[in-house]
C-alpha cells in the first residue's frame, strides 16, 4: 500500500486497466454514480446504509471501504451540514469516488481518502468521528470462490481484512457515544454482535425482509461506542410486495430520500 491522500477529482487510476465507466442514478437522479461496467456494482444496500446512519449538522462521518462513494453521497444528499470521508483501499475505485464527489457537486462535503482500514491514515486520527458505516464484503475468506475480477472480488470476498478487522477500524475511529452503522448478511449476524461485545452498546438489529413471510437476507445493524444500553430488534423493512415490485415503504426509502426510523 502507498501512502494514503486525499485524491483530487482528475486523479488517473494507479493500477489496473482503465474503463470506463457507465452511470447510474440513485434516489430518484438526486444522486448521479459513475460504476465499472463490469465486475461490482453498487445496487441497495448502500442506498439503505445511507437511511439507516442518521446524522446531526456537524457530524463528522466515516465510510469505511467507500468503494465508489455510494453510500457516502447517498447520505450527503439526504441530510445537509454533515462532512463525509470516504476512506478507500483500491485506487481504482478511489479515483471513481472523487469522480462521482466532482459529478454531484458534492466537493465541499464528501472527500475521499485512500488508505487501509488496518493502517488508517495518520491525518484522519482516532476517536475523530461522530458516526461510522461500512458495508464489509459479505463472503468469508476461503468459503467462496473469488472472481477473476480484482474489484469485484474485494467487494464480494474478504481480503486481508476480516470482518473483526472492520469493527476494530470503527472502535479506533469513533468517537465515545459515536455510532456504528453497517449492512451485511443475516447469516452472520451472530458474528457481528459478538464482535460488537464490550465495546459498543445500544445495539438494533434492523431486517431487510425480501418479502412478508420470507427470513431475512441482509441485515442493518446500528450500535454505540461505550454504550451500556440493551439490544433491540427493529420490525425491519419489506422490500417487495407479491408482485415483486418494491413496496411503497421501500420506494419511500430508495427513491425518495426517506430516512430508515426504528
């Protein structure tokens, strides 16, 4: 890894074969994403990452493995007065995020740094954010192939980091009272609030039911640094109706900007 900056919006990719890339829209057009044509895409759970992390003007928050800035101008687009970091190992989608900050005009709010979540960069500091999100690769390592495609295998798979890596980097980053807010899959909810253990209370575990009646696939998961307060789980969101077709709850969320209440 070289050493983390800050890239400017003209910053070329360091490695990798460059494409370019295509545009998407989130909530509505209010946000406009640039994405690779092949290998990850971002889809919604970083749009319901953004709903779900309420933050206060003033608020400094942290995105851990921003990837192409998704969720970070999701919520920059939703809650005003808030500044976002956008920490990012991978330089090609580093430089996609500072693109797709520059294509929103979101300059002024969103930054994006690149370095490693293991060796956070030196200038951000601990104990220096008021909220923490992150939408850690889903697969363990070794549980699943790995796709020829370097971006989406890090999206996808775990690397060098692990997941106990992941909450380690928002345990050292947060501030006390700050809050954590992750999206990850249900069937590793025991292991996130395991590692949550001792070190963030408050806990809500948040479902994302696929339809009425259907178990959970992907969970949103919220806690506190240094809280002593009990866990809690949330009624949770219903993405589709029986016709398949998002329900008028989840198209609140996904294209109208509506917060995620408990």
């Amino acid at each position: 890894m070289t050493a983390s900056a800050i890239l400017p919006a003209d910053t070329e990719a360091a490695t990798g074969a460059h494409q370019e890339p295509g545009e998407d829209s989130l909530l509505g057009g209010r946000v406009r994403l640039m994405q690779p044509d092949a290998g990850y895409r971002a889809a919604v759970d970083p749009v319901l990452l953004a709903a779900f992390t309420h933050v206060e003007p003033g608020d400094r928050v942290l995105d851990v493995g921003t990837g192409s800035g998704a969720a970070a101008l999701c919520l920059a687009a939703r809650v005003g007065g808030s500044r976002i970091i956008g920490l990012e190992r991978q330089p090609e989608m580093a430089d996609l995020a500072s693109r797709n900050i520059t294509l929103n005009r979101m300059q002024g709010r969103v930054l994006v740094v690149r370095g490693d979540l293991m060796r956070p960069p030196p200038a951000m500091g601990p104990a220096s954010f008021d909220r923490v999100m992150m939408n850690p690769p889903y697969l363990k390592a070794g549980a699943a192939s790995v796709p020829p495609n370097a971006i989406k295998a890090a999206a996808n798979v775990e690397g060098d980091a692990r997941l106990a890596d992941w909450i380690t980097c928002a345990t050292v980053m947060l501030k006390a009272r700050g809050t954590l807010t992750l999206v990850h899959r249900a069937d590793r909810m025991d292991e996130i609030l395991a590692l949550l253990h001792g070190r963030f209370g408050g806990i809500v575990t948040f479902p994302l039911w696929p339809r009425a009646g259907e178990p959970a696939k992907r969970v949103l998961i919220a806690a506190v640094r240094s809280a002593k307060a009990p866990a809690m789980l949330a009624p949770g969101l219903v993405l589709h109706g029986p016709d398949g077709r998002y329900t008028p709850a989840a198209e609140a969320v996904l294209r109208d900007a509506a917060p995620l209440t408990l």
